[in-house]
C-alpha cells in the first residue's frame, strides 16, 4: 500500500463570467432555443441555476400546433428537424410557463417569432409586462405571411424591418438570431445591428433534405428541415467568425456543440457565448459537461477568465 | 427518471435479428411502471448519434454475488436490429459501458378489476406487455396474451409470459408456429367469449389501427403503446408526436409520444382510415 498525498494549492477557481448585450451570465453556456422545451423538461436532470442563461422555446402571439409527422431524422453527424415552431402561445408560457422561473435565478432569455411584423410587435409589448424574461431573442428566420413569404431574414431590408419595430416597442435586452441560409450573413448582420440589436446569436439550422430511397419519400413530412448537430459546425464556426468581423455587438455562437473544446472554437473566433442544442437530446447534462470543461481548459492553460479566451483566435 | 451511466449485464440474441439486453439499474425497479420506455446510449455510437427509445421488458434483481454484497438491480429491452442504433447496440458485450434515461412516459393503468384482460402483440410490441401481465396476475386477474408475428421468428418470450401466469394463444401470418393467420382474427373471436374484455396492445400500426375499430365495434376499452421517432424523450424536441382526437389539417391536435403516451387511451387518437396515430419506426423496439 502507497500513500499519497495529494497535492491541494489553493487556487482561484477561474472566471467563467461573461457579458452579453448588457446581460451578466456567470457562464457562457445556455440552450439553443427549441432544444430545452421551457427548462422545466430538464429540470429533473440537473439545477438550471447552473446554466448561463436558459433559453425558451420559440414563442408567437398565438399557439401553434406545428407541422405533420414525421418531425425528425437522424443523418450523419447530425438531425433534421421541421417541428414547425409548436408553442404554447405567449399568453399561456406567461401564465403556465414563467412561473416555474421564479424559483431560479439564471437570467430567462425568451425566444419569440412572428409570421406579420405587426405579430412580431404584439409579443415584444406583452413580453415587456413580464419580469422574470430578463432579455429576448428574437426568431427572423420566418416567412413574412403578408409579403409574399419572404424569410425576414434573408433579406436586409426586411430584417432591419422587423429588427426596429421590436426595438421600439421592447424595453429588454434584444438578441437577433440569423439564419444561415443566405448568400452574405455579414449584409444581414450588419442591418440588424443598424436597426438596434443589442446582440446576434448565429447560426439557426440549415435547410436540408433526406430520402428515403426505399420509399422514394422525404424523410419528414415538411419536405425540408432545419440542419442542426456537429454536421453543421465548421459551416457555423466561419458564420460566427465572419459576424464577429463584421459587427461591434456581441455574438452568440451556436451550431453544433458538443463539448468543451466545440464551445471553445466559437470562443476563440469571437463569440462572446454560445448556444448548445442537437446534444441536449443526446445528453441532458451535456450543458453542464461543457461548462465544467471550459472551467477545466482554463485551468490547463493557466489562465483566469474566460474573457482571456474570446476573441483570442491567431492568425 | 434518471441518467443511470452504467453497464451491460448480458446482450444475447434470442432469435434472428431480436436481440435481448440486460443493464445494471440500481433503484430502477420501484420507479418502472408497465408501459414506460428508456432511451439508451452507447460510447460505441458516434457521440453525436441520438439515443434510442425502447419499451421496459422487465426488471429484476440478480442475487448478491457474495455475502456483504447487496443483489444486483437490472432492467432488460428486447429489441430488434433496423437500422445503425439498434446494429450498434447488438454488437455490445457484458461490461460494455451505456447511458440509460428512464423510466420515462406514462404507461399503462391496469383497469377495472374483475374484468377480463386481452394483451395484444405483434412482434417486437410484446415488449411492454410482460410487465403489465405481471403487474395483472400479481393483482388476481385473469390475463390472456394473443401474441402474432409474421413467423415463428417473431414470437418471442412466450414462454415467459406463460410461467408468469398469462394464458398465451400464438398465431402467425404463415402458420409456422401456432394459429395460420392475423392475430386480429384470435382477438375478435376472444372479445366474443368475453363482451366485457379490457384490451391492451403495442405493434404495428396496422395492427393497431385493426385492433383500434375492432375494439370501438365491440365497445371495448383499449390502451395502445406507440411508437415514434424521438430526440429527446422528456417532451423537449416534440419531434415524437402523435395526432390527437379530433385531429384536421385546420385544428391539428398534436400529442408528444413520450410525455402523453406511449400508452394512449385509443380513444384519445386520431384513427383516420388513411391515417394512422403512429410513425412506424419499423419494430426497432422502440416506442
């Protein structure tokens, strides 16, 4: 039998503290909308207060039932999915939803989308009255019902459109999440921060398609769905990278992570937090997993906050 | 619920391609009703594969290995390979390492008691069944299986079910083993010796949707366990879900397979002749 011992330095843990459009997170880590529910879906597996942020599930002016079945399809190194926005409605998350969030103390960031700008301006005034959703973020990756169907976000104007009207009539923090499924992210991004952003979370999924060659059908039921998962990540990472470039708002990076050093790509490239998602549903810890691994690399590297971190990308 | 990190206890092949695994589960048993699912991982997935649902087939303890020891809690999933998940997890040996998430969903209510219980399933969808006959005998019912497959390949653990104390009636689509034909045609000739039978049934969805009006013609009460692609399992994707009663492309009503079911009440689904509840996963197993 060999004794050891151990060796305890007392060390300052170190900081993983972040600022984002106002908001102090004591991490850099929150759910990626649609990928969490509300938090009360992952409550029982570990304590939200440690998370960055929690991010809602998308929310409109009314419920949404969502799209036919099937929803999802597993491909390689990632999933498709077209849920179809299904949500409870902002009237109903007020009242059956938010007061589940006055038992923690993580800042609440609700996610919210419209299919008129007139929709998007009604939940941004409603979301005002509610206390516990410390910030928004703001969902332009949808169809505008009443021009044509133009995706909000693939279009400048459009974008910067939608962008102030929610500036105007919302008195929080506001996120704006892009899509990537434009030619120049960087026109897009540059328009929403013009139009009043306070912060960009990039990238929503991609637009994709899976066959079932036996059946000769798509594999989901809407035809096409949104890309998410490690599959879109170094499309992801460049996204973020070229955002950070080309705005002074902070950015959120989201696509694909999985683990600590998955976060850190986006942290290095410039983001000043990210967004986990497709790996919830693999791992209901896997938020916490990535946050004691960041605290880890800085320990590695000898370094004291996360801020040493960000933005630190060589070229 | 909870996220066991654990291992495989034993990983056999019981027929060609139905595999049957057992995984170490302390404290698992007093929380799984019948009817309940588990989503399980492996590190021999890719780590970004999502995990794969699977119904209970049934828990139990091994006896201590040696004294001072306490016995050894399992739980055990039979399932069938389809596709790259299930391939993976057939290829795992006692000791290998496994992330398990359950129990999960709601699963069967056992019913009125006194009343006779019809148990229906088709392949692979006897796998919630088993517990839910023990559960039944253990209450003094008198419990019935009406087990079908396309052949004598497909009827699984009947023997178990038997010693159990459920009177079990196999019938295949070829006749190789037990009765020639669906397993429908055992069922309607069981719910007219028994009028006021309780039906409860996991398979197909062809099976189901014909268990489903047979059941509304004779004005039985029916529970069916579905199956369903799923992400999460914990009511977070919606990915899983299912129509409701009264379900149109004007008024959808959508049910999450795993937070309302996988154990429906028939009559809250929608039966439409075209289209049936379920998305059929193709018997992995899994809900």
């Amino acid at each position: 039998m060999s004794s050891h011992k151990e060796k305890t330095m007392p060390v300052a843990r170190p900081s993983l503290a972040v600022e984002v459009a106002g908001l102090k997170l004591k991490n850099p880590v929150m759910p990626a909308s649609g990928t969490f529910g509300y938090g009360e879906e992952y409550a029982p597996y570990f304590d939200l207060n440690r998370l960055g942020a929690l991010v809602t599930k998308g929310l409109s002016l009314h419920a949404k039932a969502g799209n036919p079945t099937p929803r999802i399809a597993e491909t390689t190194s990632g999933m498709l999915n077209a849920i179809g926005l299904q949500n409870v409605g902002i009237d109903a998350f007020v009242s059956s939803k938010v007061p589940v969030y006055r038992g923690i103390h993580t800042p609440v960031i609700a996610n919210f989308f419209g299919n008129t700008l007139e929709e998007y301006g009604e939940v941004a005034k409603k979301l005002n009255d509610v206390p516990e959703v410390t910030a928004v973020e703001l969902n332009i990756s949808c169809p505008n019902v009443k021009q044509g169907g133009i995706v909000f976000g693939t279009d400048p104007v459009a974008a910067a459109q939608v962008v102030a009207l929610v500036r105007k009539a919302l008195n929080k923090p506001l996120i704006v999440k892009l899509t990537p499924n434009v030619t120049d992210i960087t026109v897009i991004a540059r328009a929403v921060e013009e139009a009043g952003a306070d912060a960009i979370s990039c990238i929503n999924t991609i637009t994709g398609m899976a066959i079932d060659v036996r059946t000769r059908k798509p594999k989901i039921a809407n035809r096409t769905g949104g890309l998410s998962g490690p599959a879109i990540r170094p499309v992801a990472v460049r996204m973020v990278h070229q955002v950070v470039q080309a705005v002074k708002i902070p950015v959120i990076g989201i696509g694909g992570i999985m683990c600590a050093n998955d976060a850190l790509e986006f942290l290095i490239v410039g983001a000043r937090a990210v967004q986990v998602g497709t790996a919830n549903f693999i791992d209901p810890q896997a938020m916490l997993t990535i946050i004691d691994g960041l605290e880890q690399f800085l320990i590695d590297e000898g370094l004291t906050d996360i801020n040493q971190v960000i933005g630190s990308l060589q070229l | 619920m909870k996220n066991y990190k654990t291992i495989v206890l034993s990983n056999h092949e019981i027929s060609p391609d139905y595999f049957r695994m057992r995984i170490l589960t302390p404290g698992f048993a007093a929380k799984a009703q019948p009817g309940q699912f588990v989503m399980i991982r492996t590190e021999l997935m890719l780590p970004t594969m999502l995990r794969r649902p699977f119904g209970i087939f049934r828990v139990g303890c091994l006896p201590a290995e040696c004294d001072g020891l306490p016995p050894r809690e399992y739980m055990e999933i039979l399932y069938k390979v389809v596709g790259q998940g299930t391939k993976i997890l057939s290829e795992l040996h006692q000791g290998d390492r496994v992330e398990l998430l359950g129990p999960l969903g709601n699963g069967y209510d056992l019913g009125t008691p006194g009343k006779a219980k019809l148990l229906v399933g088709g392949g692979i969808g006897l796998v919630p069944l088993f517990m839910l006959g023990e559960a039944l005998i253990k209450r003094g019912e008198k419990v019935r299986l009406l087990m079908g497959g396309r052949t004598r390949d497909d009827i699984l653990a009947v023997t178990e079910f038997e010693r159990s104390g459920v009177e079990t009636y196999v019938s295949t689509d070829d006749g190789s083993l037990g009765e020639g034909g669906l397993v429908t045609k055992v069922l309607e000739r069981k719910l007219g010796k028994h009028p006021d039978a309780e039906v409860f049934a996991c398979g197909p969805t062809p099976m189901l949707t014909a268990v489903a009006n047979m059941c509304a013609a004779h004005k039985v009460s029916l529970q069916v366990s579905l199956e369903a692609h799923m992400a999460c399992g914990v009511g977070a994707c919606l990915g899983c879900v299912v129509k409701g009663k009264g379900h149109s492309d004007s008024h959808p009503q959508y049910l999450c397979t795993c937070k309302a079911g996988p154990v429906f009440n028939a009559a809250d689904l929608d039966w439409g002749m075209t289209a049936a509840p379920g998305n059929d996963c193709a018997g992995g197993g899994c809900k």
